[in-house]
C-alpha cells in the first residue's frame, strides 16, 4: 500500500504483549515488522526498556539495539503506521508527532487524531524518526483491537479520507477522578488514554486543536 506515492511500512509489536494487530496482518498476509520479538515470544511488553522509547537511544539494552535495527529496515522514504493497542477504554485513535501527518491520520477510518509534539516518550519513539503515525486501540489481545486493525487495513485500501477531530497533548493527568477519554472533563481539558496501566499517571490533558 501507499499513500502519497511512498510505500507504507507497518509495525506491530513495538511492545510485546500487544498481540491483537500482529494477527490480524498476519491473518492478511501482510508484510510488517514485528517490533520486539523476545517480547513478543515472552508476552510480556519489553526486555530490558520500552522499545517506542529507545529510538536513538544508545545504552547497550536489548531495545536500543533493536531500535537502530527497526531503523535501518525503515528507509526514510517510507510512511510508518504503527499499531498499538491500550487498556484504556477508548475508541480507536491516531498519535501524530508532527502535523503534517495529519493527512495520512484521515485515511485510516479513525473518528481522533491526537498531537503529542511533546511527548510520554520524550522524542524517542518510532515516529520521532521516521515519517508515519501510531494507533491506539482498546485491548492488548482481543477481538476488538484485531478488528480495529482489520478496520484500518480496509480503510487505507479505500484510498478515502474521513475527517478527525484534532486533540493536542499538553499535561499529564495526576489525580483521581472521573475521566471519560475524548469526552471533555468540567475541568476545560479532554482526557486521552486515561485507564492504561503502563504508564505511571492516570492519563493524559488534551485540547482540541480548531
Ligand atoms: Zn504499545
């Protein structure tokens, strides 16, 4: 598949127990990287460090080593979309670093698109380094993210663009609360990611970008 006349590459897997979008390539016949393979096999998220924070990271760990390795398999050429799946009760979404991305967040059938310019992975995820998107879907080895995959994987055949709505991450989320993801708080921000455990805040502020 291509979009803008570059080849797209996807990835599943960066973290290990996330199951759901490796079997639904592969119940498609599609090429991708499988991002941790250790992982994978163990099920557990990752060796020694979270591999979509080890991009350009250089301390010797299993992650750093398969980080540069991910990346000399990726030419820069190549659009990512990278496929990850979340504890947190929310709808499929998109993760953007950079806006021009944004174009590419349309085609894959998705109702939100969330900027993290600032990100949880401090500048050393996958899409720090190469052009593409992430996205989210809800449960880590279930029907509904494989499905959700399935979903993205027709969309992006389709060649059609569906409008997102635009959230920009600025904060993090400390203190308990009732928190719907996407659903604006009273407190004025919209909460995302709100219910993953893998991360050690509640979950993330977002505002709606016009
Ligand atoms: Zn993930």
């Amino acid at each position: 598949m291509q979009w803008n006349d570059r080849p797209i590459r996807f990835v599943a897997g960066l973290h290990g127990n996330e199951k759901a979008p490796v079997r639904a390539l592969e119940s498609r016949g599609l090429r991708f990287v499988l991002g941790n393979p250790r992982a994978y096999e163990r099920n557990v998220r990752f060796i020694e460090r979270d591999l979509n924070a080890s991009f350009g990271v250089e301390d010797g760990s299993y992650e750093a080593l398969r980080a540069a390795e991910i990346l000399r398999k990726i030419g820069e050429k190549e659009v990512v979309v990278d496929f990850h799946t979340t504890s947190a009760s929310s709808v499929p979404f998109a993760i953007l670093t950079d806006k021009k991305m944004l174009p590419l967040a349309e085609r894959i059938g998705v109702a939100y698109a969330v900027l993290m310019t600032h990100n949880i992975k401090k500048g050393h995820a996958l899409i720090n380094f190469r052009d593409g998107i992430s996205v989210e879907m809800h449960g880590y080895d279930t029907e509904e993210s494989f499905q959700a995959t399935l979903h993205v994987l027709r969309a992006l055949s389709e060649e059609r663009s569906v409008p997102v709505r635009v959230y920009e991450v600025y904060g993090v989320i400390k203190e308990l609360g009732d928190y719907e993801n996407f659903t604006e708080h009273p407190d004025g921000f919209t909460p995302v990611l709100v219910g993953e455990q893998s991360y050690d805040f509640i979950g993330l502020k977002a505002r709606r970008l016009g």
